[in-house]
C-alpha cells in the first residue's frame, strides 16, 4: 500500500505522515477456513492552526560581506509549510529553491526548518524580511528589518606624497584603502581626466595602485586617488616632478668611460656612440688636436653620422690617440673615451688543420690533440674539455693535463673518463675561432660473428663466410685463402667477393677451394683473428645401374634404355649411336631420327627408341661426364 502505509506480521496497521484525508474508520478482519472476525476502529485527527513559535518583530544589523541567518520555526497539524517573501517582493519555499532547472546565482539558502541564510551580505540585501506559516487551518507571518552596516572607505595616507622619477623611468603611486563595501577607486590625472583601467602608458593595479610607464617631462603634475563606497569618499594627493636624466651612450649611463679599439692601418674604422635619452641628447666628438666635431659633421677623411657614429678613413699611425664622445641634455652629460691603437696588418686566427677530427687513444697512453694556429697578432690558445673547464697555456699547471707550446693539448696518462668532445680556441685582437677534436678509447677488435666448426658445400655452390668484428676504432677485415692470397678490401677479384661488413663469397666453388681460411681484423690497437676449415664435397661419376649386354627387339617395337649416373657436380649424361652421331641433355624436348628410328631423350639420361628398324641395330654407349672425371656404359641392340 506503498511507502506510507504498512500491515505488520502480528496485524497492527502503521500509518506514517497522518494528514487530515487519513481520520475515518478502519475496519480489521481476520479470516481462515473455519470462518471470520472483524473488529471496527475509528481513527480522529486532532488538528491544529499554523503558528510560529517565538514570534517577535525585530531588527537585525549585519556587516557588509559577513553572514546572515535568521530562523523560523512554526508548529500546527497538518505541518505548516514555510515561505519566505524577501525585500524585493520574491517568494521563495523549498520548492521554489529545489527546482535545479538553470544556473543559480541566489546567495541565499533556506533550510527544512524553515531558517534563512545568506551568505555575505551586501546592500542590496538591505529590507524587510517576511516568514509565512501555512497548513489548512490557518497561518501566521513574523517580519525582519535587515540593515547592512558600511565602513567609509579610508586610503592610508602614507608620509610620502611627493615622487621624483626621472624621464624615461616608471612612477608607481600607490593608493591601500579599506571600507566595506570594498570601494571603488580611480585616479584624476594632471590633465583632468579619470582613469579606472590600464590603458597605454598606465598600468591600473588590483591593489588600486596607478604606474605611469615610460615618463615624460609633461607627466608633471598632481595625481589624485579617489576611493568610493556608498558610505563615502576618500581621496590622497600626489606631486609627481619628472626630471632629465643624463643621456646613455652604447646603453649605459657613465660620467666618463673608457674603452679600448684597433684598428689596421690604411683601413676604415668605426667608433660607435648611440646616446638616448629624454629629452633627446646632442652628440659631439673631440678629436686628439682638440677639435670639436658636432652631429653630422662630413669631412675628407673623417665623419660623424647622425647615429653618433665617428667614422675614420684610411687610417694612420698618427690616428692611435685619444677619441672623446660627448652626450649631453637637461639632465646632465655622459663622455665616452675611445683609446685607439693602430696595428698593421692584422690576420684572424686560422687553424692549420681547419677540419675537426677524431683521436683514438689508447687507455694508459699519452695522448697528444693538436692545434696549430696562425694568426697576427699571434692568437692566444684555450682548451675547454668535455665538461666544459677551460684551460690556458698560462693557468695553473695540472700533472694529468698539459697545454705544449705549439697549442697541444697533451693528457699524460689517458683514462675512459678521458673520452668526450674537446674544443680548441684560438682569438686574438682580429677574431675567434674554434674546432672539435673527438677523443675516443681504442678497443681491440673482436670478431663477433663467424662459421664456427669446419663449414661444408657441395661443389658448383656459392659460398658464403661471415666475419662481422667490433672495435674502435673501426677493424680493417683481411682475408687469407688456401693458396695463400690475401684479400685486404672490399673487392670483387675473379671467384671472391670481399663484402664492406667481412663477409667472404666464393663462387661456385670446387674440390680445389678446400682449406682453411683466416680472417683478420685489425686496427691500431690490435687484431684478432679466426680460422674457418672449408670441406667441398666433391666425387667422380659413376653409373649405377649397368646396361645388359644385348638387347633383341622386334621392329616398330619401343626400347628403353635406362642410364642413371651419381657425382658431385651431377654429371650429365650423353649417348652415342651405332653411327656415332651423340644425344645428350642438350636435346631434351627434342626428338632425333636415326635412319627410320626415332629417338627421344629424357632428363633423367633414359634413351627411348619409339619404332626401331634393323637399321638401328648397333651398339650403343651412355657416357657419364663432370669436371672430376667420367664414366660408361655399352650394350649392343639386335633388331629382327
């Protein structure tokens, strides 16, 4: 009787969630074979009006952000069901708020028992509160005046309100406030105008904060922070003052910097000074003679460009003096002292053996890498090992390592951990260069893969013999056959073919290749060697079944004459005729006439004579034939 209603074994009758509808009689029966009984009960509901207990008409204050509850509890039969009407005229219930049909952005929960809760108030929360009680017999409402109370925003007025900066940097004005509501804050420029979002050169910080990136003189001015909730404002001044700075040459600010260049003499020479700065520089140069040089300045042998850039032609050994370079605006001036020193013809570093290379090294060795350079002035070498520890021929001195005086990188007394990628540097005034030289530890060769045991093949085959090495570096293969020739390299020579991974091929190979073969594998650290016994087998034919010694036949009669030889190589079998004419292999598929008979030949060396005549009597003889030697058979044929 479903969920609601339930008849227990000993046949009690539970009801559960009594409404008003279950009040009434309720008539029990209990029955078997024998007959029944039935006894009547009547069931009354004591009902009573909705009302909520500790009703009271009061007000509530809550911080703005902070929680807020307020509970409603009523009683009365049937149960009332509980509503809520909120300040600006929504009803909510538990229905309402179980209806999961869209995205909710409510802040509010109301609870089974009937208590209102909202999370972080805020002033639109602000307002009257109603609670409803309903059943059947009545109702009953209490009210709730809810006030959000505010903080005024305050902003921390820090000592500092005056910033200087000069042009070019970046001012950072700060503005913490506090209130609640969390306030609303923009800044007033010097220009008048409002900004509340990063744009251009303002960055608008979380934290209220204004930057103003990249400053010029006409930034200036003072900067006002105001801060705004519905309980008030607040506003703090600053006086920012942009000033000059002094300008930068080649990137850095310098009340004087020297520095040193060469140059070759008879060639063209450029000495930079890129000045910036707010506001923009005005560049001169000072020659040795004292001679001012404004931007842009074009003379015979010498010029200035726009850039700042001094630029000297056909240069004399008379040039190798001081050049001065000055950079100046509001802000200051910054001086540049360029040393000049004259050289002859000057060469780049230049390596001998330009190309990188490979060493292998043998473990407990010494090992010499070698770098022969040339160069004007004579280029100073340096090593920097695999682990990347640079060396020089003037540090201190190492008892493993050693740095010769023709550049040499000498290792006394070689180790695995030796093993790596080694650079050699050369530089000089002109250039800088470098090469890699790969150290590796030699290994003695090692023949991995070969035939092991004598190796059999049958005569007339191909034979092939394997010898696959390892080692470092790379093994040479060579070969030695029975008769005493070497073969050193890849190669096809008459029967033998070197393959670049060792292997050996000899073709078709014969009685005459049996012997040992020996591989070698070298390198310069050591060889090993294997030696391969080969077995060609190889025999003379030798017919095994014997022709009879005469054959009587009648004419038109067929004769089969059967001849089966066995060698190695197969030997091939040819017949000769009474008139000497030969029939062999090389007639297979074909027939043959002799006189009025016709012969036919089979692979397998049997002669078919199909329609003899008398004229075929003879004897007749199966030769047996490879390169060991021969054998034969004769048999003489009577045709009557």
């Amino acid at each position: 009787m479903g969920s609601r209603i339930h008849v227990y074994p000993n046949g009690s009758l539970f009801v559960g969630s009594v409404t008003e509808k279950d009040g009434g009689d309720y008539l029990c029966v209990a029955r078997n074979k024998i007959g029944d009984d039935l006894t009547l009960m009547h069931v009354s509901l004591r009902r009573k009006p909705a009302k909520i207990d500790h009703k009271q008409h009061f007000k509530k204050q809550v911080f703005h952000g902070k929680d807020f509850q307020v509970d409603c509890m009523a009683s009365g039969s049937p149960v009332p069901e509980i509503s809520w009407s909120l300040p600006d005229g929504t009803m909510i219930n538990n229905a309402m708020q179980a209806d999961d049909s869209g995205p909710s952005t409510r802040k509010f929960t109301l609870f089974d028992n009937g208590t209102l809760y909202f999370n972080r108030v805020g002033m639109a929360e602000e307002g009257d509160y109603t609670c409803h009680a309903r059943n059947t017999l009545g109702k009953d409402e209490m009210k709730v005046h809810l006030t959000v109370i505010t903080a005024a925003p305050r902003i921390r007025q820090g000592y500092k309100t005056n910033t200087r900066v000069k042009a070019g940097d970046t001012a950072v004005l700060d503005c913490e406030v506090t209130g609640e509501p969390k306030p609303k804050i923009f800044w007033l420029l010097p220009s008048s105008d409002m900004i509340s979002f990063s744009k251009d050169r303002y960055t608008f910080h979380a934290n209220g904060s204004l930057s103003v990136n990249r400053v010029k003189l006409l930034d200036s001015g003072e900067y006002v922070c105001v801060a705004r909730n519905p309980s008030g404002d607040d506003t703090k001044m600053y006086k920012l003052d942009v000033v000059s700075k002094p300008p930068l040459i080649n990137g850095l600010y310098t009340d004087k910097t020297i520095i040193k260049a060469t140059a070759v003499r008879h060639s063209k020479k450029h000495l930079g000074c890129r000045a910036e700065g707010t506001p923009s520089p005005q560049i001169m140069w000072v020659t040795p003679d004292n001679i001012f040089l404004t931007v842009p300045y074009y003379g015979s042998r010498i010029t200035v460009h726009k850039n700042g850039t001094l630029e000297i032609r056909n240069v004399r050994l008379s040039d190798a003096a001081n050049f001065t370079c000055v950079a100046r605006n509001e802000g200051g001036e910054s001086v540049l002292v360029v040393q000049l020193e004259v050289l002859e013809m000057l060469r780049r570093p230049t390596f001998r053996n330009p190309l990188n290379e490979k060493i292998v090294a043998q473990l407990g060795k010494s090992t010499a890498l070698n770098c022969s350079v040339d160069g004007n002035p004579p280029p100073e070498i340096i090593w920097i090992l695999p682990n990347g520890t640079q060396l020089f021929p003037s540090g201190p001195k190492n008892s493993q390592y050693l740095i010769a005086s023709n550049g040499s990188f000498i290792i006394s007394k070689t180790t695995r951990d030796d093993a790596g990628k080694y650079r050699c540097a050369a530089r000089n005034k002109v250039g800088y260069i470098e090469k890699l030289i790969v150290l590796e530890i030699g290994q003695k060769p090692v023949i991995v893969t070969y035939a092991r045991g004598t190796v059999y093949s049958i005569s007339g085959d191909t034979l092939s013999l394997r010898c696959v090495s390892d080692g470092s570096p790379k093994p040479r293969i060579k070969w030695t056959v029975p008769s005493g020739y070497v073969i050193d390299r890849p190669q096809i020579s008459g029967k033998y073919i070197l393959h670049e991974n060792g292997t050996l091929v000899i073709k078709e190979a014969t009685a005459y290749d049996r012997g040992s073969y020996v591989c070698k594998a070298q390198n310069s650290i050591g060889h090993a060697l294997i030696t391969i016994p080969v077995m060609v087998v190889a025999y003379p034919p030798r017919i095994t079944n014997r022709l009879p010694r005469s054959v009587l036949t009648r004419t038109g009669v067929a004769v089969q004459l059967h001849c089966v030889a066995l060698g190695v190589p197969k030997p091939e079998i040819t017949w000769e005729m009474p008139d000497h004419a030969l029939f062999s292999g090389a007639h297979k598929g074909r027939t043959h006439g002799i006189q009025r008979g016709i012969q036919r030949f089979h692979p397998q060396g049997t002669l078919v004579i199909q329609n003899p005549q008398t004229s075929d009597s003879g004897i007749y003889r199966c030769t047996a034939k490879n390169p060991l030697g021969s054998d034969y058979a004769t048999t003489y044929i009577q045709v009557i």
